[in-house]
C-alpha cells in the first residue's frame, strides 16, 4: 500500500456521482492486468464525502501514482 496517492472528485449532483464512481469501476476493470485482485478490491473502496457548507459531495479515489494519471486521462479523453 505504499506508494498509494489520492485524487479529490468535487460533485454536485447524484446523478454526476453515479457516472464518475461508474467510469472509475469500467477503467479498473480495463486494467485489471496491471494490479492484484486485492488492489482491485482496495481500489473499489471510494470514499465519499459531504461537504455541508458547499453542499458538494468529494470522491477520493486511491491508486498508485501512474494509475490515477491514467485514470486522470482517461476522464479528461471523453
């Protein structure tokens, strides 16, 4: 687990959430080759955060420092 980074998501909306945490589960699965089936599992934990005062919601998703630049990509491709 060391060498694990985290990337901060804000979201507004539920619905925005759902596709997010939904591509994030898709682009695991694209490279499944490239991580342990734990780390898989491990990844798959997002944690998921409320923020009252700005009324946002904050995904945390947790990878080594290369997966989250390709998920990073990934997003930003589409």
């Amino acid at each position: 687990m060391s060498g694990e980074k985290a990337i901060s998501v804000p979201v507004r909306e539920i619905t925005h959430m759902k596709v997010i945490l939904a591509t994030w589960y898709s682009f695991l699965r694209d490279h499944a080759d490239e991580f342990s089936r734990e780390e898989f599992t491990r990844y798959l934990k997002t944690p998921v955060i409320y923020d009252l005062e700005k009324d946002e919601i904050e995904l945390l998703f947790t990878g080594s420092d290369e997966l989250l630049k390709k998920f990073r990509d990934h997003i930003f491709q589409e």
